[in-house]
C-alpha cells in the first residue's frame, strides 16, 4: 500500500486561504475546536488511524514556495503582503490533530490558534476519503471512464449555457482523481468551466481559484458575539478586511430566513451575490430574488452560486427555474472529483467551540435550512433556535 501524502501546501480549498488572512487580522489570539463527522457512517479498516497519522504527520514538511507566493501575490491581490509573508513561514503542526480509532469508529479532533488551525478541515477529509477507498481495496473507473464521464458533464453543462467550478476537493476520491478531472476540463475548450476551490490545481491549470467564506466564520462571529449578531457581524468584518472583493455571502449558517433579515440593503448592495448550501434551491432562489426585489435591486445584476450536492439533473432544474431571473453558477463537487464507480463519503469536519475572553469554551452550531444537516451542541442547538425565532 502506498503512503497517500499532499504534494503541496495549497492542496486546500481557497476559501481556507482568504478566512486565515481575516483571521489572522482581525482574531489573532481566539483558540477554537473542529471535529470529524460520519455522516455516512463509514466502517474503517483496523489500523486506518495509524495510516493516517503518517499523512498527517508529513504534512509537517509541506511549505509554500516562492512561485506559489507569486502566484497568489498576482492573483489575489486583495490578500494582505504581510499575511503572504506569515504563509510563506507557516507550517502544519501535527500536534494539533488528534486521531483515535476504537475497532471501525475514526475520531478526528484538532485545536490551537484559530490562525493556525483553519488549515487542517479539507486536507483531513481528503486524506480520510483517498485511505478509505485505498485500505478497502475499492477499485475504481479506469481513467478512459473518468475522463469520458467527465467530457459528457461538462458538455451537458455548456448546453445550459451555464457556467461552473469545481469545488470537489474534501471529498474527493484521490488526488489522481482530482488531477484528471480538472486537466480534462481544462482541456475541453468548448466548456464553461471557471475555475477551481483547490488553490493548488488553480494555480496548476492557470484558472482562477474560487472562494470567500465558510460556515465557520458565522460559527465563529455567534460563539464571539452571540446569535442575534452573527450574521450582520460576519459580513460587516468581511467588507472590512476586502473592501468590496470576494463579494459573495454564504446565507445559510442560521437559516436563510435569518440571514435575509440582516442582509439589509447596504450589504445587498455591496455584496456581489449569494452562496445556497442547504435547503430547496428553487425555493432559495425566489426568496433571494423577492429580497433583492424588495430592496429596490434588480436581480440580473446579481448572482446565487449554487454548492449543495450537485449532479447534472439538478443543474439543470435550477438553471430552467432561475434562468432570466438572477444570475446563476454552480459549484460542482462530490460529483466531479468522485463519480468513479465506488460510493463517495459523506463527512465532514466542523468547528465545535471558541475560546471565550474569560477561558470557556462556548459550543458552535450551524443550523442550516435542512433541519438533519443541524450540527453542534443539542443545548446550544435548541438556545439558538429560542434566540433566532426558528420554528421546526
């Protein structure tokens, strides 16, 4: 069995990138949590836990080079000088991952300085998605099958007239996968694919990395300031670190109901557009339009990027609905980087907690508009849903 290790310090999602240069302006001292979860209920292989600290451990000697600085230097200007100098110094400290196996139950937990640990999430799960399909001895599609699988997505994609990113990384199947769908695409010059979250392939296929901000920068702000703030905080501190760049807000951390009551005129009108995540998308959709609506702001002059577990079909029922209407994209994940004839993971890596000012770790919860996509502390859960007003 081979050892499955990152080749590059930008083997990570973008939006990681430009939430560590807020953090590190703005939250320098905050100490947080994440934690591994199951959702699909995954069984892993005695021994599993071993192999993946010896991926995590390694990670330990990944850094970033002076083209990689360059190429984020040049591409993303909006990312501060010093913060490309604190990430050209930066290195992963295993220490801060802990892995525990108890027969086929994984426990991932990490924590340290949220600076520093923003950068494990999407590393962890790619590494835990390639181990699973690899110590199980899962075969895959050849790679003929990946790249025609491939060809026909995006050709059905540019018949919508639609265009689309490649969002896939944390749950890929590997990053040979990974590699071969992005170079396809690359290489398909009739596609209307825009670019990739993965900074890594980005920078390697020269298309632009794609991304703004998680759910745990909402986490984080309702852990920091309380629920009722959360949302009007996190976009208020994300225009005052990128002054009207990577204008897109993700609306679903404590349902979009909620979100659209603080995203009030000044942040629609300084917003470029809205990320959906959970919920009925047409339904998203026309609440999103209604709100621009309502807020004397024509809807053809902004746009939803569409992320929630995306296959073609869904595509395209959200394009024949929203088309003419609102601006669309889509953000193409699982579906990319792991439709490979094996069944591709359902996990995920959460923030859990922040440190208080007095040393309590306060609980984070994400109430997204699936009700079974709710994670967090049940207490906190249930005090957020009493403070926002969410019904069942």
């Amino acid at each position: 069995m081979s050892e499955v290790r990152l080749k590059s310090i930008l083997d990570n999602d973008f939006y990681k990138i430009t939430m560590q240069n807020a953090v590190v302006k703005l939250f320098p001292n905050e100490k947080v949590k994440y934690e591994f979860i199951n959702r699909g209920k995954h069984h892993f292989p005695e021994g599993f836990d071993a192999e993946l600290r010896k991926s995590v451990n390694a990670m330990a000697e990944l850094k970033l080079t002076k083209a990689e600085k360059e190429f984020l230097k040049e591409t993303c200007p909006y990312l501060d000088l010093p913060y490309l100098d604190f990430l050209a110094g930066y290195h992963y400290d295993p220490s801060e991952v802990q892995i525990e196996q108890t027969e086929n139950e994984l426990r991932v937990t990490v924590e340290g300085e949220w600076y520093r640990t923003i950068l494990w999430e999407v590393p962890l799960l790619a590494l835990i998605s390639e181990l699973h399909y690899q110590m199980n001895n899962m075969e895959r599609d050849s790679d003929e099958t990946v790249v025609a699988k491939t060809l026909e997505k995006a050709e059905e994609l540019n018949n919508l007239g639609v265009t689309f990113a490649e969002f896939g990384t944390r749950r890929r199947h590997s990053y040979k996968v990974h590699d071969l769908v992005v170079d396809t695409l690359v290489k398909n010059k009739n596609s209307k694919f825009i670019g990739s979250s993965n900074i890594h392939f980005a920078m390697k296929y020269g298309v632009k990395p794609i991304g703004t901000h998680a759910h745990e920068w909402f986490m984080f702000h309702a852990a920091e300031y309380g629920f009722k703030m959360a949302n009007a905080l996190s976009l208020e501190h994300w225009v005052d670190v990128y002054r009207g760049d990577l204008g897109v807000a993700l609306s679903d951390t404590y349902t979009t109901e909620v979100f659209f009551q603080q995203f009030d005129k000044k942040f629609a009108k300084l917003f470029d557009g809205v990320r959906h995540d959970s919920g009925d998308p047409i339904e998203f959709a026309n609440k999103t339009i209604e709100h621009y609506k309502a807020n004397g702001i024509n809807p053809l002059f902004k746009y939803i990027i569409f992320s929630d577990g995306l296959n073609m079909e869904k595509v395209a029922e959200i394009t024949h609905a929203c088309k003419g209407k609102i601006g669309i994209s889509f953000g193409i994940g699982t579906n990319l980087t792991n439709d490979v004839g094996v069944k591709p993971m359902n996990i995920v890596m959460k923030l859990i907690a922040a440190k208080s000012i007095n040393g309590e770790w306060i609980p984070t919860v994400k109430l997204s508009d699936e009700h079974g996509k709710y994670t967090g502390d049940p207490k906190m859960i249930e005090l957020a849903k009493e403070f926002l007003r969410i019904k069942d």
